[in-house]
C-alpha cells in the first residue's frame, strides 16, 4: 500500500526540514513547498493524489495559507487541512476551512503528526462503504 502524500507549505526554511522530517519519520510521503503559489500550483498540477494539506498562514508572497486551503478544498472538499502559524490563530474561526485544525508555532513534531493523523482517521470512518 502506498503511503499517504502530505502536502506541506512552510516558508521558513529549518522549520520545513524539521516538518518534513516528522512527517515522513511518521510514514508520509511529503511534498514539501516553500510559498503559497507553489502550493496552490502542485494542488492543482500533481501528478500523484495529495492527501493531507499542512500550511503555514503567512507567507512572504500571496496567496496566503487561507488561500491555499481554500484551493485544496475546491479541489477535494473532504482533505484534511492542519494549520501552523506563529500569530495567525486568532483568525481561524473567521478565515479557516470547516474540520481544519490550527496548531500554533512553537509545537512539537509529535503534535503535527498526530493532527494530520487525527483528520485522516476522521475522513476515513466517515467515509461510506464501498
């Protein structure tokens, strides 16, 4: 069985390789992207399925993370969505996708795998039969 492809957008640099890192110690397969254009672009241009979106809020250039979330949905409306941010939290409720969760920077690698996991469980026991 092939692994589950995570994608993940973070701008900064150590942050992504740690994310990464976690992501793929946990069994994902990562699509690791460094803007919210390059994120909305593989969204819409993969070759393979992406799964579960990982996103930062603030990026140096637009479409923010709120957007990219946005572009993930429109295109699977069931995708598991994880927020990180170090000052957008407030703005969840307002901005964020419905069954989304929102981590705050700092959090630990651990916290990350277990809310993406969490959200792919969730879709999956919703899921009807086949």
């Amino acid at each position: 069985m092939a692994p589950v492809t995570i994608l993940l957008a973070e701008d900064e640099t150590l942050l992504l390789i740690d994310f990464e890192q976690g992501l793929t110690e946990a069994g994902y397969a990562v699509l690791a992207v460094t803007s919210g254009s390059k994120a909305s672009e593989l969204l819409k241009t993969a070759t393979v399925t992406i799964q579960g979106l990982v996103t930062d809020i603030r990026f140096r250039q637009l479409p923010d993370g709120w957007d990219v979330a946005r572009c993930a949905r429109e295109i699977n409306p069931q995708i598991p969505i994880v927020y990180i941010s170090g000052d957008g939290a407030p703005d969840w409720a307002s901005k964020g996708v419905p069954n989304s969760i929102m981590l705050e920077k700092p959090f630990a690698r651990a916290q990350l795998v277990m809310a993406i996991s969490q959200l792919l469980n969730d879709r999956q026991i919703g899921m009807p039969a086949t």
